[in-house]
C-alpha cells in the first residue's frame, strides 16, 4: 500500500520535472532561434528540440517502468 502510493507519488514527481525541464529547454530554443539562427538553423533547432524531448519520454518511460515493479525503488536508486 505504502509502496504504490510512493511510486504513484515518484512518478507524479518526474512526470513534473519532465515537463519543466521540457519547457525551460523550449524557451532557451525560442530565444535562440529568434536571435541568431537563419531558417535553416531553425530547422535544426527544432529537431534537436525534438529529439530532447523524445530522450526525456524513453526516460520517464524508463522510470515508470522501474517504479511500478517490485523492486522498482532499488532499481532507480541503481541508476
């Protein structure tokens, strides 16, 4: 019982940081891409941008999955 309330509550958390690290990592591409990078960078920027976000969904992924076995909390602690 404990346990799954603490893993719902982990993954509540990273899910969290996912999202604010997401938006962060948005707003430095926007200023950039608005200050120094012609059409073509822009393009790049936004597959860089793409595939950061695609990186921190195979992460929570990742997490998730490690969280909801029975030894979830050991394995994340392993990482």
């Amino acid at each position: 019982m404990l346990g799954d309330f603490l893993s719902s509550l982990l993954v509540l958390f990273i899910l969290g940081l996912m999202f604010t690290i997401s938006g962060a990592i948005n707003n430095i591409f926007q200023d950039l891409r608005n200050r120094y990078l012609d059409v073509h960078q822009k393009i790049y920027s936004d597959i860089a941008y793409l595939g950061i976000l695609f990186f921190l969904l195979i992460l929570f992924i990742f997490l998730y999955k490690g969280s909801t076995s029975s030894s979830g909390i050991r394995q994340i602690i392993k990482l």
